[in-house]
C-alpha cells in the first residue's frame, strides 16, 4: 500500500507516541510504503528547526526520520509542479495543492492527514483522504 502523508502526520511520527508513530514504524517494517512530497519533506524539516530544536528527543526522531526517509518513496517537485496551479483554487487551505497534487500524480493509494480541512474532502483525484488509524486498521485487515 503507497500511502502520501503530510508533515503534521509525520512530526507527530517523530515526537509524540500514537498511531502517527505507528505508520512510521510500519513502513520501516516493509507493510506501507509513504510517499513523500518534497515540499512535505522541507516543510518537515523546517518545522523541527523552528519548534523542537530543544526537544529533549531531537536526535531520536532525527534518526527516525533519517530512517522513514529512506525505506518511502520520494515525489520530486518537478514531478507536480505543473499541477499544483490546478489544485489551489480547489482548495480550501491553497497551501495543500502540492501535497494533493503529488498525491494524485502518483496516484498513492491514500493520503494520511489530520487536517480536518483536507479530511472533510474524503477524495481528492479518486483518491480517499484517511486519519492515520483508518490506515493502519486498513493494514492489520490486510495482515
């Protein structure tokens, strides 16, 4: 299962307990692959270099991260670019149309996010919009 994830799904991933760090152990594990979109993946970065430089578990979920990195699936920009202008005036929060565009250009099984905003969407290019325990109660169905 491709699963795109948003950043605020993956920073509470790195530094809270919950189902967001469940995925990403998950798709260390091999059973969901996370596609990651660029912009996702600097606007990840950006937020722990504003908010949790003093976070007592910086150089765990750095690790982490590192980690999670490398066992997903990266969307460069230039893979959506072009579509992002498609997306923003469908959009609530324009801020999202690269995240969606990237969703649907990969054509991922799922996006995962918190964002009520993106949630009450439910689809997006075909594509079902989940909180993070819907995935994973989509995987321990499929064993």
């Amino acid at each position: 299962m491709r699963v795109a994830i948003d950043a605020n799904t993956i920073l509470s991933g790195l530094f809270f307990r919950g189902n967001e760090r469940e995925l990403l152990v998950e798709s260390i594990r091999g059973r969901v692959t996370l596609v990651f979109a660029e912009n996702v993946i600097e606007e990840v970065h950006a937020v722990i270099q504003e908010t949790f430089q003093a976070h007592s578990d910086l150089r765990t979920a750095l690790e982490l991260l590192n980690t999670v990195f490398r066992a997903g699936e990266l969307v460069a920009r230039r893979e959506y670019r072009k579509d992002v202008a498609t997306w923003e005036p469908r959009l609530r929060d324009p801020r999202d149309a690269a995240l969606i565009a990237a969703t649907v250009g990969t054509k991922a099984d799922c996006l995962v996010t918190g964002d009520k905003v993106l949630l009450v969407l439910e689809r997006v290019g075909g594509i079902r919009i989940l909180r993070t325990r819907q995935v994973l109660d989509l995987l321990a169905q499929r064993g």
